[in-house]
C-alpha cells in the first residue's frame, strides 16, 4: 500500500480531536462519517499507524484490538 504524507495527516487529525485511544475501526468509522473515503479497511490504517509508530509519532497500545494515539512529544 503507498502511503502520502496527507494520509497520516488525516489519521493525525482524528486521533488528535479523540479523548482517547482509539482501535483502527474506530477510526475508520470516524473518517467515514467526516465523508473521507481514502481508507478502505482498518488494515490500511493499521499499517500507517505501524509505520509511524516505528519513527516514535504514534503510541500503539496493545490490546486487543490494538489502540492508538499520537505520542506525546
């Protein structure tokens, strides 16, 4: 899956305006309610959630399922 820049910035803004940790669907279902269809499946944003997480700007909380939030910094 090629990612852009843009695509982390949406899920940057969802997790931003959350209270807390949200799953991968959670998101989704937020991004679809804005009317945003660049994701498909939560996978997707698993997987640039994953990446990011690995250059120390997003938290992955491992539950089950897994939650997210931006790092602090």
């Amino acid at each position: 899956m090629h990612t852009t820049p843009s695509d982390f910035e949406r899920l940057q803004g969802v997790l931003s305006e959350a209270d807390e940790p949200l799953t991968a669907r959670e998101i989704l279902a937020e991004l679809e309610a804005r009317g945003d269809d660049t994701f498909e499946n939560p996978h997707q944003i698993a997987t640039v959630l994953g990446r990011r997480a690995r250059e120390g700007e997003v938290q992955v909380i491992s539950q089950q399922p897994y939650q997210y939030r931006i790092a602090d910094a």
